[in-house]
C-alpha cells in the first residue's frame, strides 16, 4: 500500500529536501508539490486522492492550519502532518483540533523525518487491517501508533532518537523482527538494538518470541503489541 504525498511548502530548496527525504522512504510516493495555500487546493480538487500532506504552515497567502479548516469543511479527510518551525503551543493546540496527525519541528535530521512516516506508515497499516467495528484494544493499538515511547521513562544510557526509530521500525514491519534486522532498518549495532527491543518487551510495548533458524538455535524476535 503506497502513501500518496503532496508537499506543501513554499520555500524551494526545502520542499526539494522534503521530497527526497520521501523519496528514500519505502511505502511513500511523492504525488506533487505546491507553493502555496491556494496551489495545494486546486491540487487537492483535482486530484483527492492524496492521502498525507507534509504542510508548512506560514505560506504565502495564508496559514497553513486556514487551508486545512477549509479543506475539513469540504469534507476532506486526508491526513497532515505539520512540517514546519512554528513552536508556539497555541499553533499547536489548533493543529491538534485540525486533525494533524503528527507535527515535525524544523529542523530535522532525515533519521527523524522517516521515523515519522514510519509511524503514520504503522498507523495506516493498523487502519486497514482493523474490522468495520473497533473494540477499545484497537482504538488504543491506533492512537497508540502514532505515539512514542517517552525519553524520561527510558534507562539510563538510552537515547530517545534511537527508540523512536526502534519503534518506528517495529511498528512498520508487517511480520515479526529479529534484532540483527531491526539494526539494518535503523543502523545501529545489534547489540545496541536489542537492548532496546528487550526494553520495549520488559515495558509491553512488543511481544517477544523465539525464532528457530536452520541449525535448531532459537533467536529471539519482537513486534509490536
């Protein structure tokens, strides 16, 4: 399943970074690119099925957060996440009542810019697996997709970065994963990332079980509950 994306963003050198960030990220395509408020509506009339926009929210004719108060009276329902160095908490707060999925404060390192595809990926992934009618688990597997592990609760030596792509990784993956495979994903040691799966099953957050490989010997692998 390929996430539709429209790169709403008025400066030029940032909507091309942007769009090669998306570009090396597997599950998302690049559907256009618009300068403006109004440029990203008519993409959106002609075009509805984009399924996120990566907003910046101070555009030239406009904020970002009017366009998306329009585009929800219209009835439409394609997800956001806010692309952007707005960091006043009243932005925020109204992003939030918008309906923004994520926000994403300038500036990034790519390693945090696929962490949050990753999550939405994750998120989009439960959606469609989830019956017409939801049990409270489920809405809480959804909600909980697009949230992360907090920094303050990790142990000592641990770095929040490197959770946020562990759970990233994890929450993406459509089958279970050994450590070795999440330290490809992430690019880290295994060694490293195991300590940070093993946190994740230790607190509930993943599910851990043994894999048996070719020679009998068990290697243990996770996902997310």
């Amino acid at each position: 399943m390929t996430t539709r994306v429209l790169i709403v963003e008025d400066e030029a050198r940032a909507a091309e970074a942007h769009a090669s960030y998306v570009g090396r990220v597997a599950g998302f395509e690049v559907v256009g690119t618009a300068r403006s408020a109004g440029e990203a509506a008519r993409f959106l009339e002609a075009d509805p099925a984009v399924d996120l926009l990566l907003l910046d929210l101070h555009l030239p004719d406009g904020h970002g957060l009017g366009l998306l108060k329009r585009l929800r009276a219209a009835g439409h329902l394609v997800d956001v996440i806010a692309v952007t160095s707005a960091r006043d908490a009243d932005v925020v707060r109204h992003a939030v009542a918008q309906g923004v999925v994520l926000y994403l404060l300038k500036p990034f390192t790519f390693a945090t810019f696929r962490s949050k595809l990753e999550q939405y990926a994750a998120y989009r992934a439960q959606l469609a697996s989830a019956s017409d009618e939801v049990a409270q688990d489920e809405v809480d597997r959804l909600y909980g997709s697009l949230r992360v592990t907090a920094g303050a609760d990790l142990p000592k030596g641990m770095s929040p970065e490197t959770m946020r792509e562990v759970t990233a990784a994890l929450r993406g993956a459509a089958s279970p994963l050994s450590a070795s495979e999440v330290a490809a994903v992430v690019g880290a040691s295994r060694v490293t990332v195991r300590r940070y799966l093993e946190h994740l099953a230790d607190t509930g957050s993943a599910e851990r079980s043994p894999r048996y490989g070719s020679g009998g010997r068990p290697e243990l692998e996770y996902r997310w509950r």
